[in-house]
C-alpha cells in the first residue's frame, strides 16, 4: 500500500502524507538527453500531453501535445477488453514500482476507458502508448484514494479534467511514468515531474535558469558536483507549473517562479526546495501561497520533484465566554 513502505518507492520519497500515487519503470529504457529543441518527454500540466525541453528565447511552459519519447508496455491479454465507464478495470495495487518488462512488438495501449481511448483517436502510436501510461497510473492511483473508476479526460490547456473533490498530477519520461492524487480537502494543488538525471542540453540553461538562480546552482555543484542541478531546478519549475495549473492558473513563464534547492546531507541525494512566484497568484476561496514547499529526488537515473500546497485550516468559530448567570 502506497505511502507505509519502509524504503519508500519513487515518487513515495517526494510526496507527503495523505497522498495516494502509482508509479512503473522500464527495464532497459534509455534516458538519453536530446538536443535543444528536441523532445524531452517533459509532461503537461498534470500529464496527458507533452512538453518539450525548450531552446534558448522560448522560456515558456506550454502544455501541448508535441509527441515524445516512445514509452512500451506489455503485451495487452487477448482476454482484455476497454471498460466502460463506471466499470473498474482489474488495475494492479497502487503505491509500489511495477517493473514492466519490453515487448516485442508495440501493442495496442492497455486500461484505457473508450472515451479516454476517443482522445488518442489521431495521435501516432508511441504518443498513444504514452497517454495510456500515465492514464493507468492515474487509474490506479484513484482507485488507492477511493475514487470510483471513470474516464479521466482533458480539462484546461489538455491537463487531465480530475475528478471533483480531487487534485492530481502525470508525469512520464524516458523509462519512467507516475501519478499522484489526493483529496482537494486537504491540498490545495499539486504538481509532480520526472527527468533523466542528465545536464540540460546546451542553450537550454538559459532559457530555465533567472537572476539568482544561476550563482545558487553554482554553490550548490561545488558542494554537491554529481547532482544535475540545471535539471533538478528545471524540473522543480515543471512541477511548479503543473501545482499552478491545476489551481486555476494560466501562463507562467520559466521566469515567473524563482527556485531554491535546498540537499540533504550525504549520501542521500534528495533534498527539499522552495519556489518563490514572481507573478500575482490565481484568485480563489483559498489563495494561492507566494511560496510554495517542494521536494526532490536524484536515483536511478532519475530526477523527480513534487508541489504539494495543503489547504490551509480554517480558524476555530469565535466563541464569546459564557455568561454568568445570577
């Protein structure tokens, strides 16, 4: 069960409690760092859509569809078929790495609700196999939160439309895919990310890292030299947009939040951040904090971030002292 392992899984290092996730890895999948302008298998705002790594002079975070790597999953059962809505398909348990072995062939994509499937209707097969990754994930996620199985569809800007009373996020890169939901009584937005533990490819620096940000990654490399502190900080800024998007919020530019990563002392390669918006916040019942907590996670190749913003607890009713009674 997820979030009671004594050596937490992935995403169970950088989430807190009350927080349900489902997580796979891939057995031999490459993380190769692609070129500036290239994909970088960098999901949307919650999943659903990719976005790419973006060349020097377009610092924006646009969650759109602009394909990405290939992400293989098992051969599908002949036995298998598409649940319908209000149907819950037979999904694996939550909250435990899946090691999911390469198939031969590129099947046809697995625990996809028909209108979820209607979505991908156009979409080339490696992009396909992508959605309906981080779609089971999100599937067996909710399933851990108690949420009744349903299609999960797209929302604004093509981030998934979760269901009422829940905040979640999608994340899927090279190798890796995970989910994360809890219940919107007790966060106020989420956001979770995952990148190759890779420097970012050249020119890209740029277009991510703002005023003082760039002398902090260079203290930071001097303590810690194996940590890709451009990534890590790239990442925290995607999981940052994802929090920021789910809340309400529209365009937020790599310039519009300043992060801060702060390390653990050795040899555990994980730590916490904070991230500073420089822009007003969505209004709400419950604004949105100018400085949002996060973590980080550097393993297996791997570098994952999490915004999690709790809800804030209402004060207690005002209460007069009772009246003595003569």
């Amino acid at each position: 069960m997820s979030g009671r392992r004594e050596e937490p899984t992935l995403l169970g290092a950088v989430l807190p409690g009350g927080v349900r996730w489902a997580e796979e890895t891939e057995a031999g999948e490459p993380t190769a760092v692609p070129e500036t302008g290239t994909s970088a298998g960098v999901p949307d705002a919650g999943g659903g859509a990719s976005t790419r790594v973006p060349g020097a002079g377009t610092p924006t975070l646009v969650p759109e569809a602009r394909g990405g790597p290939s992400t293989r999953v098992p051969e599908p059962n002949p036995s298998t078929r598409v649940p319908k809505a209000g149907e819950a398909p037979g999904l694996p348990e939550a909250g435990a790495s899946t090691r999911v072995p390469r198939p031969r062939a590129e099947p046809a994509p697995l625990w996809l609700f028909a209108e979820e499937e209607a979505l991908m209707a156009r979409a080339v097969s490696g992009r396909r196999l992508e959605f309906a990754a981080g779609r089971r994930c999100a599937h067996r996620a909710l399933a851990e939160l108690g949420v009744a199985a349903g299609p999960l569809l797209r929302g604004r800007r093509g981030a998934p439309a979760w269901p009422v009373g829940t905040v979640g996020s999608i994340t899927h890169c090279a190798g890796y895919r995970g989910a994360a939901v809890a219940r919107s009584a007790h966060l106020l937005a989420l956001g979770i990310d995952a990148e190759p533990h890779a420097p970012l490819p050249s020119g890209v620096r740029e277009a991510v890292v703002f005023g003082p940000e760039e002398a902090r990654l260079r203290e930071l490399a001097a303590r810690c030299p194996d940590i890709a502190w451009d990534r890590l900080l790239f990442s925290a800024k995607e999981s940052v947009y994802k929090a920021w998007s789910g809340y309400g919020g529209d365009r937020l530019g790599f310039e519009d939040a300043e992060v801060h990563p702060y390390p653990r002392p050795y040899p555990r390669a994980a730590g916490r951040f904070v991230a500073r918006l420089l822009v007003p916040a969505p209004a709400g019942p419950y604004p949105l904090p100018r400085v949002l907590p996060g973590r980080w996670l550097v393993r297996e190749g791997l570098v994952l971030t999490a915004v999690a913003v709790p809800r804030p607890v209402p004060p207690p009713p005002y209460r007069t002292a009772p009246k003595e009674h003569l």
